[in-house]
C-alpha cells in the first residue's frame, strides 16, 4: 500500500477526526489543506515557503503540466516533486474538470473527453487511461481518478464557473432539451465505469490512486454514486462536484449526507472547497483533505483573509493604514519577525504598504497577500485539529467569526458543550 | 557625523579598500553592491531575501516615491525603512536622474527641473532644496545631492539610456545647436552651485548627504567637477554620469582617473554601474559603493549571471537541462540545501523548470532568476572584499571568467604577484 493512514483522535459530537496521512514523500496532518500549484508552482510562492506557511501537502494541475511543459519532460527530470523543487507529498487531479470547463471546444462520450489545447488548438483525447498514464508519469504521491463531473444543478449560477457550465449546456442541448436529472445519472453511470478503467491503468505501485462519487445536489444520486465507486478497493476516496455554483446550505448539506457514506478507516478528500465556513461544515462532517485555489487567487487580486472576514487591500480606506492585515497573525508580512525564516529586525508590513504595492503593480503585493492568506488557512486548519482534540468548539467560534456564517452558527452551538 | 567608514585593508598594488560604513539603522561591508527597490521594493523579492543574497544596503528611488505613494505619506508611516520592512542601511537618490530621463515634458534651468508626473501628468518641480526636502521625509540613511546629470557624449549611443539622450537633445537643441562641452560646463557648475544649496538645506542630523561629481568622458573636466564639489564637506561623495552609454573602456578610463582624487578617507559611489568588469575595474580604482538594476532587471527577462557570462532562461537548449543555473552557486534557486531558510529536504532548481515558469508567465521565474542574479552579485563582491586582503588577483580571475573582458585582463595581470 502507497498510502497510510492513522486517525489519532475522533470528535465526541461530529464526525470530525484528526489523523496522520503517510506517503512515499512524506506525511502530513488531517484535516489537511491542500495549496494549488497549477502548473508546478503556487503562484509566486517558493516552494519553502510553501512549507513554512504550514502546508504539508499540495496539488498539481494535471491538465496544465500535460500541456506545459508535457508529463514526459515532468517525468525526464524526476516528476513532480523535483520538477518543482517540493520534497513532501503532492497530489494531481485527473484533468478531466479543466478539460470540461476550460477547453473551448470540447466532446464527452462515453469512452473519454475530446478538447483543443488551449495554448495551441491542438487536439487533444483523455481517457480513463490516458488520464491515468499521465498521472504515472508526472509522479504524485495521490492521483486521482479520471470522472464525469456534471454541471450544477442551476446551469444560471454565476458564482464559480461559469464557463464550465455554460460549455455543459452547449454539449448537452446537442442531444435535444438539457435534462439534468438524465445528465447527472450518465455522470455517474460513467464515473463507476471510468474509475474500473482507471484502477486496471494504474500501474505504480508508489501512487495511490484516489475515486470520486458525484451526484450534484440529489442526496439518493449521491448515495448511490459512492455505492458504486466504494465497490473499488481503493486507499482514499473524494467527494467531487461540490462548490460548483451551488448555495452554501446545499454544499453543507450535501457534504453531511455524504462524508460519512465513505469508508470510515480511509481519508476522505472534499475537492475544490471552499471557504471557511464550507471547509468547517466539512470536518465536522468528517472529511479530511480539501484544496481551494482561494488563497493564491484572491491574494493575487488584493483580497486579504482575516478571521473577521475578506479585506480589500487597494480600497482607499487603507492608504494610511500603518496596522497589518490582520493583528495576531504569524504571517510573514503581519509579524516578520515570529518566523525564523525572517531577518531577526524584520519590521511588520501595513496595509498602506500593500495597497501601495497593489497601486504601483509590483509583484511583492500579491506575494504577501498570497503569503498571509495561505498562512490563514493553514491556522484555520490547524486550529480545527486542535480543536477536534480539547473540544473547545466555543473557543474555536470566537476565535473565527468568518466561520460563524450560514449554517455555521447551529452546527456549531451543537458542539459546544464537548469539553473534556 | 551620521555616518562613519572605517578602513580595513588597502590593497598594495591598486587603490582598493575593503571597509566598513555604519549608519543609522546598521553597517555594510564595502566594497558594497546595492541591489535597487525602485518603488520601495526590490521587484518580486521579500526584504528577508534581498537580506539572505547578502545585501546590506539597498537603494529606493527618490522620483517613484514622490509620485506614489508620496514622501508625506511615508514619513508618516515611520520612514522608508519600516514602510519596506527593511531594517538596515537605504540611500536614496535625488531623482533628478528620472525627472531628466523619464518625464515626457521636461525643463531644465539653473533653479532645477521641471516635468510632468509619469503617473497622473501633474505639473512637478523638483529644485535642490525640494530634492532634500522629500529625502529628509523619505528618511534613508544616504541621500544625494540633486545634481545636473548631462547627456552622454555620444547622443546616437543606444546601450542605456536612450530616452534620457533624446530628452536631453531635445532640451538642448531648443537653445540652438547641440554643443557637447558647452553643456558639460553648465552641468558642471549648476552641479556645484546646487550641491551648495543641498546642503544648506538637508536638516536631518541622522542621515548622510553625498555630493556627485560629474564632467562627462571628459578627464579634465572630471578633475574640476571633483574639486568644486568636494569643497563642500560631506560624508561621501559620488561619481555620477558613468555608464549612459560610453563604451567599457571609457568607464574604466573615467573611474580610473576620478575615484583616486575623491577624498581617500571616505566612502566613494560610483553611480548605476554595472557589469561585473565595470565593477572590479571600478573597485581597483578605489571606489566602495555601486547600485545597478541589472540583477532585478535581467532576472524577470529571464537573463541569469553565471561567473562564465549570462545565459537566456528561455532558450530552446533548456528546455530539458536538469542543471541548475550555476553548478556552485548557493542562491535558493542553484543550492537550496545550502541556506538556512529553505526546508531541510529542498531540492535544486533545474534550468528546465525555470524555462517552464517563464513560458508560462508564472512569477516564480523572475522571482528564481532575480534571487539567483542579486546572490551572483553579492557573491562577486564578497570574494573582491577577501581578494583585496588575501591578494590573490590570480584566483580572483579564475574564478570569474565573465570579470576577465575589456581592460580587464590587463588589469588582473598586473595584480597577479601580490600574493601575502
């Protein structure tokens, strides 16, 4: 087996768990966040200090690296991990959902995906195999299988991929009136089918390779797509098609019903969420893993992360702004001199700093917001697995407010007579 | 005295010193190389890393402070110092050198410059007094005189500073014919005139004011820009109007005949210079300080230094080279193993990689590649500082071949039996 895992503690009132996840790279702690490297790099992050953010653990973009530089040339140099100068433990996706909602022409049938590369035109095929190939060759330490991701349930969304549904829509009015109901049981007919292939392609014994259920929003669909994908012996499964435009009430009440449907003695790894109070909803459901390009994205665009919610660095409001982004912080930029890494006079960085980095475009602006906001959702994390252990759920509430939202608020009052 | 050098070791056979300045906020070893943070930032790299190269002094630019975010507000949020988060010695310029170059619409006369804003087209006046009035605000260490910096001698020259020499023709042409010496005079004695109302202006006890001499390629001309000046007393004195556009062999030829008749007991500046040969030919003639954008500039072009000359990242050659950019090197990029701050397990970074991350405009390729340039610096004035001690001219010119160009051979040789 490439993959262990050990859960040291279970929450009295939840499903949450604290547990040890051992690769061939490396361990790292659950609930564990997972940074985004898209194409081999967190976005203008070292790979160091990756590390000292807290992160144990992060993900590749398979999709991206097949394009550029090619999982060949990935492989050539040693795969992923000394591609990309990070010695601890990586995961890729399959490439299927960048595939789906990146591409501009693109064609799903039941055998794979056929699309245009989006650097050259040229046509390009995934299959469960190929997909799996791929992954072999670009070395991860978990790879994922290559599934059907259906649009959301609400093909109207505007709040995370448009394109994507909107490329959904397209494919699917070809064959007459869009049914959704009849596209989500295609998707998960052809996921369990799918994920057979990807298990027979599978031939590193050093990966481990990860299923997907699907279902959109329909508890019974669901239910019966990790029925068929737990029919695979596998070492870790994950909850795809979450986050994908849909309200935070159904993403926790998907994730509840969900979670605890996968194997109990196996990680399970929530993909693509989320915000903070989406990534709590989720422990508390018992799942372990998550990856969300939040952090880097929104740093880059001058959104900082504070336990009080999102701050926007350019507004004006902070032109004289001599505090950091958020006091209490061991970030790099709110307290240089907490992290070993700094000069030992560091001096904490004000937001009237930023913004003037934001104003003049240099690129220190989204470094140090991306910095602090990785750092957030390593604490946050953190934070949970500290939590989960002492019990104190009403500490945890106060300490992040951010978290206190949607069905936040009930799921943690539940909790918060678990003291020890 | 808000600054003081003291004078370690002179070398026998040149007029290079190995010394110590100390100011303020700190020392630097001389001869010093400071890496330049134009907008208070040195593009793309945090203030503990510009400090882990090896720098211990940077520059900030006087004129992109004034537009944004303006010297008011950043002495209003402490200094340049703690605006930057850089805890140790800054200079700045005076800014007259990007008004002069820089601005679309520019006027000169013998009270100072007028142009227009490059940000928002505003009408800005920049005089002596105003020059020291902002760097007083902007509260470096080091400030320099606001001087008369002229067109180089060759106004077809295209190597630098092209837009500055357009400038200037410009200016020049609207008073009649271009007449070269005559404008070295009047850039001579505005220079010194102005150095004189520099100083009766400067009012900051804790920070120290250089003048600038300058006179253009021509010898004589330099002698009487160095007397004029350094008839003003002042903690340290700069060579200014070197590397604009004159061949290697006229900088060597000027910083060979000026640096010797800059006051021997203080620290001597040698403006915007520059190549490695420039460089040691400049530190052979005696001078301890230089500034160049070159590491910074060069690294986001994907231009690396290596002691054998630069190499172009992108080049098609790299596409598969496994080999760091400098087998030896020990910046974070070539040898991260080797430094404090990267995880114990990290791993080199293959040219390959690098190649990637600038085909697919990711920001940690300018970020590797200005790292790894600013350590290739300071790693070359780290062995000039313990080559002016040991003596071993020999080894020096052995271990950087790219320092072996122009004048330079000839230089080295005649150093070569000063062994101890």
């Amino acid at each position: 087996m490439s993959l262990e895992f050990a859960i040291h503690h279970r929450c009295a009132r939840s499903q949450a768990r604290v547990g040890l996840v051992t690769t061939p790279h490396g361990s790292f702690d659950t609930p564990a966040f997972m940074p985004v490297g898209t194409r081999g790099t967190v976005k203008g992050i070292l790979p160091t200090q990756v590390a000292q953010t807290g992160a144990q653990i992060l993900l590749n973009n398979t999709y991206h690296l097949m394009l550029r530089p090619g999982a060949e040339l990935v492989q050539s140099l040693g795969g992923v991990h000394r591609f990309m100068g990070w010695d601890a433990p990586i995961l890729t996706d399959s490439g299927g959902y960048q595939a789906y909602s990146m591409a501009d022409i693109n064609a799903i049938d039941d055998d794979g995906v056929s699309f245009r590369s989006i650097i050259d035109g040229s046509k390009i095929r995934l299959t469960p195999e190929r997909a799996i190939e791929i992954q072999n060759q670009l070395g991860a330490d978990i790879i994922m299988a290559f599934d059907d991701c259906p649009p959301s349930a609400d093909p109207g969304s505007t709040t995370t991929n448009q394109a994507r549904l909107r490329h959904a829509a397209a494919r699917d009015t070809k064959r007459g009136s869009y049914d959704h109901d009849a596209r989500l049981d295609l998707a998960l007919d052809r996921t369990a089918r799918w994920l057979e292939r990807c298990a027979n392609a599978h031939k590193r014994s050093d990966q481990a390779l990860f299923g997907i259920a699907q279902g959109g929003t329909d508890l019974d669909r669901r239910s019966r797509s990790i029925e068929q994908v737990c029919q695979v012996d596998l070492p870790g499964y994950a909850i795809g098609g979450v986050a994908v435009g849909e309200a935070h009430d159904d993403i926790v009440r998907v994730v509840a019903h969900a979670a605890p449907q996968l194997p109990e003695a196996k990680p399970r790894y929530l993909m693509g969420v989320g915000y903070e109070r989406d990534l709590v909803a989720a422990v508390l459901a018992g799942c372990d893993m998550f990856d969300c390009v939040l952090p880097t994205r929104n740093g880059r665009n001058a959104n900082a992360f504070t336990s009080q919610g999102q701050i926007r660095i350019r507004n004006a409001q902070y032109r004289e702004d001599p505090a950091p982004i958020e006091a209490g912080c061991d970030c790099l930029a709110c307290q240089p001199s907490a992290n070993a890494w700094a000069t030992p006079d560091g001096l904490p960085i004000s937001r009237a700093y930023l913004r003037h980095l934001f104003s003049t475009e240099e690129m220190l602006g989204p470094i140090l917001v991306s910095l602090h906001n990785l750092r957030h959702f390593q604490r946050l994390m953190s934070d949970l697995r500290t939590t989960i252990v002492n019990g104190d759920w009403g500490g945890f509430a106060n300490r992040w407010p951010v978290a206190r939202e949607g069905l936040l608020p009930e799921l943690l009052r539940g909790l918060q007579d678990d003291k020890p």
